[in-house]
C-alpha cells in the first residue's frame, strides 16, 4: 500500500515531502526505481472508489428553494411558504419539509452550486445524463450508465446498467446508450409499486421449460455463428446481447431474487414508505445495488412545478425525504455505501421569484445536489448560491464535472476516446471536465 505517495507537494504523514523524499535517495530502501514508483502512484490515482454507482435522477428540476438551499432572509416571494429546520450539521438548515434528511446530514455532502447551463428541460437533461454538451454529429452522445456498462461490463447474471422504472423522459427517451448500440441500453424494471407488478421476462412461460429454453439457445447461438459469417452486423450483436442477457436472468436465481420485494421486512418496508410509489422504487434500487448491478438509475420525476408549487411539494416532498433517507441510512448500515456512490440530482434549480401561477420556472443557473458513498466525506457542503439563490457564488459544478465524479468513482478513464461505428472517435467527457475533488476533502 503506497498511502505516502500523494500530490507533488503534499506532505506525508512525517511531514516530509514527497520531493524532498525522493531527493534523499529513499527509493533505493524501498527497492523502487523512479518509474516504477511512478507507476505505482499512477496505478494507485486509478484505483476506483466504488464498485457501483446509484443514480437518483430528479427529473422535471426540483427547487432548492424549498428543500436544500432556503432563503430565510429572503422576502416572500422568494423564500416561499415553509420554514427552516436545523441539520445535523451544524451552520446548515434545509426546509421544514425535509426532517429525516436534515437528520442523516452527516452521511451525505451537499452541493449547492449545480449549474446545467440550460433552462430548457431535454438540453439540461442530456446535459446532466451525459456530462456533454451539445449533439454530436451521427447522434447523441450515450448515457453515464451506458459508458459503465461498455468500460466495466456485468459483474454476474443481472444487468449491468437497470433504470427503475426507466429511462427519463419528455417528450423522448432521454438518457440512451446512442451509438454505443442497443445492447448497452439499460434494462428497465418498470414500477414495482403498480398492483402485480412483473419484471419483463424474468419468468420462463409456462409451456417453457428449461431443457426447451436449453434448445432454444442452441439455436440461438446456431444462427449467431451464421450472422458472424454473413457479416458483422451491429444489430446482429446487440440482438445477440439481448438474447443472452435474457436467457442469463431467467436461468438465474439471484436475478429473481434481486427483484423480489416480498423478501424485505414489514419494518424495512415501512421505513421506505410501503404505501409510496416512490419508497418502493427505491428500495428496489437498494436491493439491485445489494445484488451487484453497477449502476441503477432510480428516477423520480415530476417536479417541473410551474403553477401552485407548494400544492404540489406538500404532496411529494415528505415521501421523497422519508424514501431517501430510509435509502442512505439502509445502504449506510448494510456497508453498502462503502462501495457505492449515490449521486442525487436533477435538470437544473427553479427559479426564485414565485411566478403569478405560484410555481417555479426552470432555471439553469443555480441548484442543488447530494453525494454520497465510496469515500465521500458526508455532512459537509460545497458551493454556495447568492443571496436570492439565483446565482452560484463558489464552486459552480457542471454536468462534465458531475460525470467526471461518477465515472472516477468506479475507475473509468474519461479522458479516453471512444469509437462510433463509423471509427469516429469521441472523448468520453470534454477536456476541461474535472470531478469534484472537494468531495474527498
């Protein structure tokens, strides 16, 4: 273990520097040439955090006015209706709304310095779910849980990358694997809190048993060796992908289990909110972590709250405060967050003057967001906006940073190019994306 081995000027635990050590010919009592000690640094910088990502997606933009980010101070047109309650960390208040998150504070850092940089839903949110700007030429550029699950693969029989319920969208699919090719699509759960809730074909049909689903593959793979000499088809392979994946879930044991919500106790139900649309996905999102999924995009949309804002927050906010909190404390307690990290964000803020439909309109410039997990230093908050939360002060964090967090987490390069079907290469993330050290700190 090279812990020693920091920055250029950092000081190691004697308060000797890294510099001043090498200088005085220690590496030759460590038996490590120059090169190879700066290939172990360098090995030792890409050792990834975590083993998977959960991704709480916040779709439609929620304000931060009203949760994280109040203005106490503010007149009431901006402030809005509710009041402020203490955290658990000190200095720090949330609104009244959010009780059992302002209680677990110290298990999560707060960014309050998102900036999307559109105002304009499907912008921010491409923004936001690929950590690029723009449209690239011969399509867009794929989702954050795409790239995980081309870098980094499954880890056993599930999926690795699972949208509960699916991907977000507007008026389209939002977050796709785009050229990568379909066979990096997640896998939708669809809503465990709809009455007889299904995982699609998770389950052999009944006049299918496992010998004739063993035929079948058999000539499944029959004609994937016939379309490899036809030609090497795109569709062809994500076709294949898909059959494979498929037969892999249904043969197996752990991928029913993953998605069976009856295993859990009446107390861990109830903490989650078993009567909430919303407690179930997110307990469902829980155990695919538990299971092994590397990366489960949980969203929670509809907070696009134009007119009668607070009729609408009086509803959603106390479900959304208990469910995540019930999700970081159970995640904290099974050890999950140690290998996990959570990041919980959406398109962009709202703005904060109430509108004359007493709602909120988007607002690009400003909002908030919460880490946790994989090393992240909890109870803690990074950034902050102006005096009316309209504009961020300190720390703006973009969408290439927010990827650039998630994909450093598990280890991937993004600063590495990729190939488009056409042999196009495209940058992961673009060069100026940095992730938010601070995080760490």
């Amino acid at each position: 273990m090279l812990s020693w081995i920091g920055k250029t000027n950092s000081p190691c635990c004697d308060g000797i520097r890294r510099r001043d050590f090498i200088s005085a010919g220690s590496l030759g009592v460590l038996g490590l040439s120059l090169p190879e000690l700066l290939r172990a640094e360098r090995a030792q910088a890409a050792a990834p955090r975590a083993k998977s990502i959960l991704l709480v997606y916040l779709g439609g933009g929620i304000t931060h006015h009203d949760t994280f980010d109040p203005k106490p101070e503010a007149p009431e047109e901006i402030r809005g209706k509710y009041g402020q309650i203490d955290t658990r960390t000190p200095g720090v208040r949330f609104s009244d709304q959010m009780p059992s998150l302002a209680a677990c504070s110290n298990l999560f850092a707060l960014v309050r310095s998102q900036v999307a940089g559109s105002d304009h839903h499907e912008t921010a949110a491409q923004w936001m779910l690929t950590g690029n700007y723009g449209v690239m030429q011969g399509g867009d550029y794929p989702a954050i849980g795409a790239i995980v699950h081309h870098e980094l693969g499954a880890q056993n029989s599930l999926p690795p990358y699972v949208a509960v319920p699916r991907n977000h969208s507007f008026t389209w699919e939002l977050g796709k694997s785009a050229w990568l090719g379909e066979q990096y699509e997640s896998f939708k759960s669809g809503d465990p809190a709809q009455p007889g809730w299904k995982v699609t074909n998770l389950a052999l049909q009944a006049d299918v048993d496992r010998a004739r689903l063993g035929r079948r593959n058999q000539v499944l793979a029959a004609i994937d060796g016939l379309a490899r000499k036809v030609g090497n088809s795109p569709d062809l392979k994500a076709m294949d992908s898909f059959y494979q994946r498929a037969a892999q879930m249904v043969l197996s044991e752990d991928a029913r289990l993953a998605f069976d919500l009856t295993r859990e106790s009446e107390k861990t139900l109830d903490a989650y909110g078993k009567t909430e649309r919303w407690g179930r996905q997110a307990l469902l999102a829980r155990r695919l972590i538990e299971s092994g999924v590397r990366f489960v995009f949980l969203q929670y949309s509809a907070w696009d709250h134009h007119a009668k804002i607070f009729e609408s927050c009086d509803r959603m906010l106390k479900p959304f405060d208990q469910a995540l909190a019930a999700l970081l404390k159970d995640m904290n307690e099974r050890g999950l967050l140690k290998d996990t990290l959570v990041a919980v964000y959406g398109d962009f803020g709202r703005t904060s003057k109430i509108n004359k439909d007493a709602g909120r309109d988007h607002w690009g410039n400003a909002g908030s967001m919460l880490f946790a997990g994989a090393g992240v230093r909890g109870g803690q908050v990074i950034g902050k906006t102006d005096a009316r939360g309209e504009y961020v002060l300190d720390r703006p964090v973009r969408p290439p940073d927010v990827a650039a967090t998630l994909y450093d987490a598990v280890g991937i390069d993004f600063h590495k190019e990729l190939h488009t079907p056409q042999a196009r290469p495209v940058r992961v993330l673009p060069p100026d994306a940095a992730p938010i050290h601070e995080l760490y700190g």
